[in-house]
C-alpha cells in the first residue's frame, strides 16, 4: 500500500481544505447542532468506513466529532484515508 509523503501528501491534502494532518493522523472535527445530531453524524460515519472496510479513530464532546484517518498497516497515510475523509465531507 503506497503513503503519501512530502509534496503527494500537500497535493491530497489541498483537495480536502477543512482537513489537517496531526501527529501523522488525517483529522477534522465537526461541530452538529448537539449531541444527538452528532450521534447520528458518527453512525453515518460508522456505516461509511463499514463499507469502505477501514475505520477513524471518533472523539465525542457533546456536539464535537473529531475524526482521526490513518492506515496502520502501512504505517502513515494512504488513498484509503483521502477517500474516506472525502466521503465524510459529503455527509456534513
């Protein structure tokens, strides 16, 4: 499985404006209108990294939902994570 790095991984990131990298993770948090909003929100979440068989890191503070992308296996950030991260954003 290929990581981005270097020059790749700015190229990605740029595409997805309202994301950063932090401590080698692909993260964003989303702020819902409370706390059942973001309930809902993580399950969406839930059944997106279901079906893409690979699963964020989710923080919940009340209506804040942090996400943190990163592949394991391989050791850093992939086209797993970008892809994710980009069907997350069309959920909000």
């Amino acid at each position: 499985m290929y990581q981005y790095s270097g020059p790749e991984l700015a190229a990605r990131l740029s595409t997805l404006p309202s994301w950063q990298v932090e401590n080698g993770e692909l993260t964003r948090t989303f702020v819902l209108k409370d706390f059942r909003a973001a309930l809902r929100f993580v399950n969406r979440v839930g059944d997106l990294a279901e079906e893409a068989g690979h699963h964020p890191d989710i923080d919940i503070r009340y209506n804040r939902v942090r996400l943190g992308l990163i592949t394991h296996d391989a050791g850093g950030l992939t086209a797993k994570d970008f892809d994710l991260a980009t069907a997350v954003d069309k959920l909000s």
